[in-house]
C-alpha cells in the first residue's frame, strides 16, 4: 500500500519527501510507458490519469537460440585468466 497516491497530468514529477526535516533528496521520476511511479525514497505514489491504463501488458520477447534445434548447448567454461591474477 503507498504511503501517499498523487494524480498528477505531467509526465515527470519531482518528489522530495514534503520537504523539511522529515523529507528527502529531490528526484525527478518519469511516469512513462504505465503512467505511474512510486518514489524510491518515501513510497509516495504518483498517478498520470491520462497514461495509466491505456498501456498493454508487456510481452516477452523470445530471443534466438544460438544453436541449432535438437543440438545441445556447449558446456559452458571459466573464463580465461587476466594477467597479473592469481
């Protein structure tokens, strides 16, 4: 549950916390591609009405194999040594 919810129509906000003693260094957080972030500093919600929502649900992508189908990956090896490590 956030701390706070704040609608806002801007894209990036700033958050410092409501300032004072109790507040935190100022962040700029970008709201795009859902229309909502939350501040990493106090959990404080920010809410673009218009963007959020309307975005679709991320889709994985499936990356090429880089061997051939029925063919098992090589097995995987260290690294080789740099010089000057023990």
């Amino acid at each position: 549950m956030p701390f706070e919810t704040i609608e806002t129509n801007d894209a990036i906000v700033a958050c410092n916390g409501g300032g004072g003693p109790l507040g935190h260094p100022r962040v700029y957080l970008n709201l795009t591609p859902n229309g909502r972030v939350e501040c990493p500093y106090c959990s404080r919600l920010f809410v673009n009405r218009k963007m959020a929502g309307q975005v679709p649900p991320e889709i994985g992508v499936a990356m090429p194999s880089a061997h051939k189908p029925g063919e098992e990956p090589p097995k995987e090896r260290p690294a080789p040594r740099q010089a000057g490590s023990p």
